[in-house]
C-alpha cells in the first residue's frame, strides 16, 4: 500500500528546490513530505473517507508526534465552528486500531482515550473539548459540528512536448478507473508516441515517488491503450482509437490473449508489459500546458 509519508531521498530534495507551498493546491498546507486539506463536515465517517478520495486523498493518518502537532494546529485554525474532526483511524470488532487507508496498526501510546476494547467497531475523532485529542465515535454517526481533514501526495508534474505529466497520489484498480480519474483533470492517461517521449517519461519516472500497488508491491503505471477491441491490435484509447505506430515492448510481450491492457513495467527499465486490464496500477494523466491547479 502506498504510503505518502515514504517519500524517496530524490523527490525531498526536489521539495528542497522548491518553494514547499508550491507543491500542494491552494487551500493545503505542506508538512513532512504531504498536503492537508479540510474535508467535508456534517457526515458520517464513510462518507468523509469518499469525499477525501473524490480529491484524489483519504483521511488523515497521523503517525509521528510532529504531524500529531502540525494537524492540531491546522485544526485551531482552520475548524472554524467544527468541535470534532474525523481521521482514518477504525477499530474493529477484535479492539485493534487500524490506519483505514494504509492498514497499518495505529500506535495509541501517544494517544489518551484511544481504547483497546472488543465491545465493537468505532471511529477515531479529534475532539476540540480535549485540545484535539482521540475520542471515539460511531462510525454511522453524523454531526453539523464534526468535520474531517484529508491528506495527500504533493503534486508532482513535469511538462514538455507542450503537455504536462502527473502522478496521481492514489493507484487506480483498472484502467477504466484510471481513465476516469484523468477526465477528472480534463486529460488522459499516458500514450507514448515516440522514443523522445518515452525516455523524457522515463526520466520523470524515476525521479519522482510514484505510489505502490496493494496488489503486488509494484510500482507500474497505466499505458492508455489495450487490444479489448480485437485480440493483438493494440491501440490508444482516446480519440478515434489511433493505432500504436511507437512501442516499447519487454521481451516476450504481449504474451497473453487474455491480458488486453498495458503498463509501464517499473521493474524492467519501464519497457511495456501486457496485463489485465482490472489490476491495480499508478496512473500518470497528461493534461494540458500550463495545467489547471484545482483541489
């Protein structure tokens, strides 16, 4: 699972270069490598997770005494007349906390009121009566009063062949979703029409943090084309469906009749490889230059 706090040595000291406030949408704050932005108020726990994902983020997950602070902080200004505020922390029904996107344990040592107990599921919440300290909640539950804070990647865009690249902060499970996603920027999901491309792709690639699969720890990225139309004639899937006229096979691909989709294989110098077209897989959206900035 990708996590946005691993970020790589190279893309800290690209943050490094640059002004940090650049790297978020306006309306996020920059803190140790994310962007944290107020999410939606008035619902349930569920909902405030969808809503976080709709922009491309999920609910806080606050593993280190020093986000601990900086999100407390950001919650006294930013809360307006909220009391309480939902983070990605779920207890199951056994009493262990778990991190909702990450999956990872919660350590609630630093955490007063944060209770092991096997009477059911419960949400975490950042409650104002106890300075933003944990309190538990049901996770049905829904309050004028209680909002909810998001946390993502910072943006990471790279333009040229007058057209801009950028990563998504979340993995896309099929290349329908990542279609999808990339409309959401008025764009498409990558086609490389030539080597220059290709290797100017390349190079941003493996200088950026690009976000992991859950499904198989690979960190590939959607090709916009397939061969769903007809079996061995591969071609991009925008626009009127143009045939590839520059590939960049691996050896031995395509190698299935069942595998009618591509991805950039990170683990073989970004060559191309055939695979189902519902696997879970990065996603770089090419958009327009200069790129719309939206949250």
């Amino acid at each position: 699972m990708f996590h946005l706090k691993c970020l790589s040595v190279v893309l800290l000291a690209l943050l490094a270069s640059t002004d940090a406030s650049d790297q978020c949408l306006d309306g996020w704050e920059f803190f140790e490598g994310s962007c944290y932005g107020m999410g939606i108020t008035g619902e349930s726990f569920s909902r405030a997770r969808s809503h976080c994902k709709e922009k491309d983020a999920h609910l806080v997950e606050i593993t280190s005494d020093g986000e601990k602070t900086f999100v407390q902080d950001f919650l006294k200004k930013n809360a307006g007349s909220s009391t309480a505020a939902w983070i990605g922390a779920k207890r199951y029904i056994f009493g262990n906390w778990e991190w909702d996107f990450s999956l990872d344990y919660v350590d609630t040592s630093g955490w007063p009121g944060a209770t092991q107990s096997s009477q059911g599921a419960a949400c975490a919440i950042l409650s104002k009566d106890k300075d933003w300290g944990w309190a538990e909640q049901s996770c049905s539950a829904k309050s004028p009063t209680v909002t909810s804070v998001c946390e993502k990647c910072p943006i990471q865009r790279k333009c040229g062949n007058q057209k801009c690249y950028e990563i998504l902060c979340l993995t896309a499970g099929s290349l329908v979703d990542a279609q999808d996603n990339c409309d959401d920027k008025n764009g498409r999901v990558l086609e490389l029409k030539s080597a220059a491309e290709s290797n100017f792709v390349k190079d941003f690639l493996s200088s950026a943090d690009v976000p992991e699969s859950s499904d198989d720890e690979t960190k590939n990225v959607w090709l916009g084309a397939s061969d769903k139309k007809k079996t061995g004639d591969f071609r991009w899937e925008s626009g009127d469906r143009d045939q590839l006229t520059y590939m960049n096979w691996a050896a031995d691909q395509p190698n299935s009749a069942r595998k009618h989709c591509v991805v950039l294989d990170a683990d073989d110098n970004h060559r191309w490889t055939s695979v189902y077209c519902s696997m879970e897989n990065s996603v770089v959206c090419e958009v327009p230059e200069p790129s719309p900035i939206s949250g």
